[in-house]
C-alpha cells in the first residue's frame, strides 16, 4: 500500500499537490481529510469525488503533516487501499443515540469483516465518548480495535463536524472500518504528564460535569491548589488557563491514568465541565504542566510499539489533543517529527477535542490530553 500525504492553504494548493500525485499513474481510493472549518471543505470533496476516492474527514483545531505543525489549513493522507478492504459508515445522532449508532457501526464492521479495526472521527459529541467505544464494543461483540479523535473547529467551540462523500454533520460519528486480515494497525495513546500531589476524591459529578472535590466546589479547588488567578470573563478561558497545563489524571488500578480535560467552567455553580466523563467516587490527581520529558515518554512509547508490535507502516495517523498544543507551544513539532521518523513514513494528523485509543497498559477507551498514534501496514 501507498501513501502519499499532501497540504494546502487553499483550494488551489490542494489541487495542485493532489494532481502532482496523480502524475504518475498513481490511483488513490482513499483520503483521509483534516482541514480547518474555515477552509472550502465542500471544494476539496468535490475534487476528492470526481476522481472516486472515499472521503474519511474531520475539521481540525490545527493540522499537522510528516513533521510540520498547520494552522488554518488542508492535510490530506491519500491511500491505493484495495476498496476490498475497507468500509466508511457515517451516522448522525437524532432519532437515534450515539450509543445506538456507535452499536451499528460495531455490528456493521462484525457483518463485513471477521477482524475489523475501526478508526472513528466524531463530531460534536463530546459528553459521549465513552458512549462511542462502548457502543463500537458492544455492537461487535467483543474487544476490539479502536482509534481515533473529536472533530475541532479551531477552539471556536460552537461546531466541529466529520464529513465523507456527500454527507457531513456536527453530530455526526464516522467510521473507517479496515480488514485487519488484509492491513496490519497498530497503535498507542500516550500522554507523558506527570502527576502532582496527593490523590483526591470526585465527591460529586454526574456525567461529564464535576462539582466537588473532597467536597469542595470544583472550580474553586483548582484556582485555590494551582494558584491561578479567577480572571477569565468567561467559561471558555478555562481551557487556556487551567487544563492545558493541568488537566486531571483518574487513576485505576493496574493500568495507566486517563486523562480528562475541562472544556469550560461555570462561575455559577463552580463547577467544571469536562471532554470526559468523571464518575462520582473517581481518585484523580492534578498534572504538572508538561516539560520535554513529556515528549520523550510519548516517543518512547511509540518506539517501544514499534519493535513490539509494528516495526513497519505505510502510513501513519495521528490525533492530538489541541491542549497538548496549547502547553507545548512550537516544541508539538519534536514530538511528531520524532514519531514521525520513527517509521519514516508519511504521517497525517489533527489536533482534536479528545482521543480514542489504547494507553500501554490499558484497553481502548476515550481520552483527553492525549496523542494517539496509528501505524498501518498492508499484509
């Protein structure tokens, strides 16, 4: 299989990198899509649909290629994957749940193949990622792989969406499903933040809102432990100010933290919204903001996934959370530059609003703070 990734600023730059890989003779079936809502995302499927190559495609809060770090802009993994061997299902939650179409999806990937992967982009959905690998499990009927990241829309938060031929939705949940018989995947989330200080309990929360640390409102337990300042005018700087340096780690027992991000905080009731559920009773700790070790542990982890698992890919596939970028600044590009050369192959990725994937020691889940890596490999 090959893979060619390609960027843009606008829709001519696309055309022109896309036709200089068409120059050739090479015929892509597939492209993988990140581009910011303000590009022209309905030109870019129209280019992609005129030469009958499927649409995989999410809107971004930053884009990155091979080693380079995008903003504003189109990249675009272009794949000669046998159409044999993979399947896109795009659902849109209304009449039905995002459990129940995530339960389609696993039940469509089980019908279509005997070893499905399933690689997922959601849209605004971001109370509901747990809700989408349990619905992807329970729909197949077992364990089974998940990668993958929320939309972004350039932290306006208003509306991320996924799109493929024809369709797009910010509601929207989109699968890639692919024959693990035929195409080897082999991934990793990894976050590499570090706790700090005593582990505290969740004393109250229901679904993605917390209210109480050992029984103290939310909002107030971070500013009063963090020592940051109650600045901000409104509930969106929570997201620069508080959980791009200290997200919260819910630790388990046995297996990695997963981390989970506040998205906003209400000044009402002090509480603090999360991209994650947090279940009452949870044991977290708060996070160091991340220094370079950070990144040495992510690309640690990956190599340590390459001599185990893949020591070879064709393409690589990464989805990063925009609150990584926001704590690592211009050092993002060491990180994925490094993963990058790791496999020295073409790598396309996106920073997203939370991540799918599964941690070293962990199962697949939903995640925030998160770079979670796919290597793909055709048998």
């Amino acid at each position: 299989m090959q893979a060619k990734s390609i960027k843009g600023n606008t829709i001519e730059e696309v055309k022109t990198a896309f036709e200089q890989c068409l120059s050739n003779g090479y015929k892509p079936t597939l492209a993988i899509v990140f581009l910011s809502i303000k590009q022209d995302r309905e030109a870019v499927c129209t280019l992609l649909n005129k030469n009958g190559i499927a649409i995989f495609g999410a809107t971004t809060s930053g884009e990155f290629i091979n080693g380079e770090t995008e903003e504003g802009s189109t990249v675009m993994m272009l794949l000669d994957m046998h159409p044999d061997h993979f399947r896109l299902e795009f659902l849109v939650t209304g009449s039905q749940t995002t459990i129940e179409n995530a339960k389609q999806i696993g039940l469509t990937g089980k019908n279509t193949f005997s070893n499905p992967a399933f690689i997922i982009a959601s849209g605004w959905l971001s109370t509901d990622g747990e809700n989408i690998v349990e619905g992807i499990t329970e729909g197949f009927g077992g364990d089974v792989t998940i990668f993958g990241g929320m939309a972004g829309d350039d932290l306006a938060l208003t509306g991320p969406l996924v799109f493929t031929s024809g369709q797009s939705h910010t509601q929207g949940l989109l699968a890639l499903i692919i024959d693990e018989d035929k195409i080897q995947i082999n991934g990793i989330a990894t976050c590499g933040w570090k706790p700090i200080g005593t582990t505290k309990t969740v004393t109250k929360s229901e679904g993605n809102v917390v209210y109480t640390i050992d029984d103290k409102p939310a909002l107030d337990m971070i500013i009063k432990y963090l020592g940051v300042e109650d600045d901000f005018v409104s509930g969106k700087e929570i997201v620069s100010q508080l959980t791009a340096l200290y997200p919260l780690q819910m630790e388990r027992d046995g297996v990695a933290p997963v981390m989970r991000t506040a998205m906003f905080a209400n000044r009402v009731d002090r509480s603090l919204i999360c991209a994650g559920n947090i279940a009452q009773g949870s044991k977290v700790r708060f996070s160091l903001p991340p220094d370079f070790d950070a990144i040495e542990q992510v690309v640690e982890e990956c190599r340590q996934l390459k001599n185990e698992c893949q020591p070879e890919a064709d393409a690589l596939i990464m989805f990063s959370c925009i609150s990584r970028r926001l704590s690592f600044g211009v050092l993002m590009r060491e990180e994925i530059g490094q993963i990058q050369e790791l496999w020295d192959a073409p790598l396309a990725g996106y920073f997203s609003y939370g991540e799918f994937g599964r941690s070293k020691t962990g199962k697949h889940e939903f995640h925030n703070n998160t770079c979670c890596v796919v290597a793909l490999k055709e048998k």
